[in-house]
C-alpha cells in the first residue's frame, strides 16, 4: 500500500513539472509571436511611407506635365476644338464633363447636353459648330 502512494506521488510530481514546462513553452512562443507581429508592423509602416512618397511624387510629376500641355491647348484654339478644350470650357463654364483628360465619356456626353439644353440648342451631346461657338468663350476663364 505505501508503495502505491509514492508511486502516485512521483506521478503527481511527474505531471506538475510538465504543466510548468508546457507553460514556459506557451510563454516563449508567445513572445515570438509577438516579436513576429512587431516585426510585420514595422515592415507595414515602410511600406505606407514608400506609397505615400510614390503618391506625391506622381501628383508632382502629374502637375508638371499637365499644366504645359493645358496652356498648349488653350492658346491654341482651332476650328475645331480638341476634346480636351471642350472639356475644360464645359468644366469652366461650370458643367461637370468629369476628367479632363481627352477622352469623350459618358460624363462628358451629358454635360454638352446639359450646356446645350441651357442655351437652347438641340441637345445631342456632340459639340458642334453652334455649341463651340458658345462654349469655346469658356475656354480659358472661369464664370459659374
């Protein structure tokens, strides 16, 4: 019988040094999972500031290039407008034609009829002779 109760004491023993080595492995991988997400942290920070440096630079590099190109196409006004000066007098004039970028979308479409619609022209959403003639005015000064 004494036998049996040291054999269940050293087991005893046995099982409670397990649970404190079971603790300090959960402990020790813990502290690596945490350095592993502090590591990720800082590796994300890096990266939001290189975005954020590449996004500056871009509107820089876009600023630059946009201006030339829109004081080009303002001063010069032909017979027939480019989509890009039709844009920026529907822009000035104070219809939105959504980008100016030369390209005639569905925005752009809609605001050459809204512009012809107030100046009592039929509303095609083209800019023909009649609607330049009243839209080119806008071209380089804002009104509305």
């Amino acid at each position: 019988m004494r036998f049996l109760g040291v054999c269940f004491g050293f087991i005893f023993l046995l099982s409670l040094s397990g649970c404190a080595t079971m603790r300090k492995n959960d402990s020790m991988e813990m502290q690596g999972l945490k350095n592993q997400v502090s590591v990720l942290e800082s590796q994300l920070k890096i990266k939001d500031d290189e975005i954020a440096t590449l996004q500056d630079s871009l509107r820089v590099k876009e600023s630059k290039s946009a201006t030339p190109a829109l004081r080009r196409n303002i001063g010069e006004v032909k017979s027939r407008p480019t989509m890009r000066q039709i844009q920026q007098s529907l822009k000035n004039a104070g219809y939105s034609p959504g980008s100016v970028d030369g390209v005639s979308g569905r925005k752009t479409r809609e605001a050459i009829k809204a512009f012809q619609r107030d100046n009592k022209i039929t509303p095609d959403g083209r800019a023909g002779k009649k609607t330049w003639e009243l839209l080119k005015e806008y071209l380089d000064k804002k009104s509305k």
